[in-house]
C-alpha cells in the first residue's frame, strides 16, 4: 500500500497545486490512499467548509491540521460533521472534532491520527500519552496502517514521537515549520519517519507568506498584516509503503516538485525525480 500526505497547503497557490497536479502525482507515484495537511488552506491561516469540500473533491481522502484549525471560526461548526477533516488529538476535552479517523481503502483500514506539540506552541494536553489513545483507538476500528502527523515547532520532540512510536505507527511525519527536512528513514521497528514534510504553495515569500510584510514584523516589531505569497509554486510531500498485514513501513521517499515538473508529470517520472538519499 502506498499513502502520500501533502505537506501543509498554502491558501489559493497551494490549492491550484492540488487541483491540477494532484491526479497526476497519484498516478506517477501509483498511490492508494491521500492525505494533506490542510491548516492554512485559506488564505495561509485556518480551513472553511468550502475549501475542504474542494480538497476533498481533489482527491484528498483526509485532511490533518494543527494550530490554525480554528482561525477560521465557521470550522467550529461543521468539523463535528466532516470527521475526514482531523485536529490535534491534543486538545483539551470539549473540543469539537476529533483527532483521528479510519479510512477504508479497499479490504484495508487506514488511520490517521493527528497530533500537535508543546514546546514553543500551546499548552495543550501530553501528546505522548493521547498518541497511545488515539492508536488505540484506530486499530479497534480496525486500522492495520496508521498514519500520523505531528505538527510541531521542535525537531527534538518530533524525533522524540518518532521513536515513541516506532513499531507501534506506520509512519509518523512533522508538519508545522513549512521547510521540508531531508533525514526521511525507516526506524528499527518498521515506522517511517521524516522531520518536516514541508509546504505545498508559493515559496517566493516566508514560509507562504508574502515577504514585505513579514519583514516589516521582523525589523519594526509592529503588528503587520499578512498576505499569501504568489510565486514560485511548489509541492512537498512524502510516500510512504506500507505492509498492509503487518502495518510495517517498507519505504518512505519525499517529494520536492515545482509546479512545472508536477503539471508535466507522467508515470515514468517518479524514479527520475526521486531526491538523492545520502
């Protein structure tokens, strides 16, 4: 079984990525379940019904998201009735939604669970701990593969998930900082991991913003509005190959493309494009 999740989609840019290059990514890469991280798919703070619709509609099976999932405060009323569109598992009790969902594709179950960190962000609930839970949780469903994203600020607690998880998660892959990292691996116990996957929209600004504003924060320390970068379009992800009668990963590979290369890709791309593992 192969699952691609998309690195963090950045308002429009990062949707028009997904609507023309998706369908020909998922038939170069011969992929069986989609997933993205989708916090900052309208206009780079937060998701509304209409854009997950659209994703969704793209060929996304489940959104994950992080803390931009309430930026947008219509969320709050329609996540209860869209389960595919996942926050942190983290959150204090009473939050609405839920922080997993199975997907069934096929004769197989996959989870997905998401969850967000707490060094340099929110105080919420131990993620370590809600991680067994909600692992718990997916396998009675009946969840062979699991896939999680921890959206988090620090690599030390990321890697730290990582091997939390190691042989008890299929994967377990950052999101959060929009710079996709190169150390992808397959930890000793079978679980696929990568650091950040990255960001899927306009690279020309700062981390999908655009840059004057962002700079003008930086220099002056005055509040400062932010727009949604425009240029350079590119899309970062990750495949990972999974067992399904085991929940073992076999492979994990990221993808870096620009929006040439994935308008133009076709079925014998997906070798040629492969980033160089050292």
């Amino acid at each position: 079984m192969k699952l691609l999740f998309i690195g963090d989609i950045v308002g429009r840019p990062g949707r028009e990525l997904i609507r023309r290059g998706l369908k020909p990514l998922v038939r170069a890469y011969d992929i069986d379940v989609v997933l993205a991280n989708g916090e900052n798919a309208a206009g780079g703070a937060g998701v509304t019904r209409e854009i997950s619709d659209e994703l969704f509609g793209a060929g996304i099976q489940v959104l994950t998201s992080g803390n931009h999932i309430w930026d947008k405060r219509e969320v709050m009323e329609f996540i209860d009735r869209q389960p595919r569109l996942v926050r942190p598992a983290n959150y204090p009790a009473g939050a609405p939604g839920a922080g997993s969902y199975v997907w069934t594709s096929g004769a197989h179950a996959v989870g997905v669970i998401n969850l967000m960190g707490r060094v340099f962000m929110a105080s919420l609930d131990d993620p370590f701990a809600r991680a067994l839970e909600e692992l718990d949780r997916v396998r009675d469903a009946g969840a062979t593969v699991v896939f999680v994203d921890f959206h988090a600020e620090a690599t030390s607690e990321k890697l730290a998930m990582g091997w939390h998880l190691d042989g008890r998660a299929t994967a377990v892959v950052g999101t959060h900082t929009h710079v996709q990292t190169a150390d992808e691996r397959i930890l000793p116990n079978g679980t696929a991991y990568l650091t950040d996957v990255g960001m899927t929209g306009p690279h020309d600004g700062i981390i999908g913003m655009e840059r004057t504003s962002v700079l003008a924060r930086f220099t002056t320390g005055l509040p400062s509005r932010f727009e949604t970068a425009t240029g350079d379009l590119r899309l970062h992800a990750v495949v990972v190959t999974a067992d399904p009668s085991t929940g073992r990963a076999t492979d994990i590979e990221r993808v870096a493309l620009t929006a040439d290369q994935l308008y133009a890709l076709d079925a014998h791309d997906a070798d040629r494009l492969a980033p160089s593992v050292p």
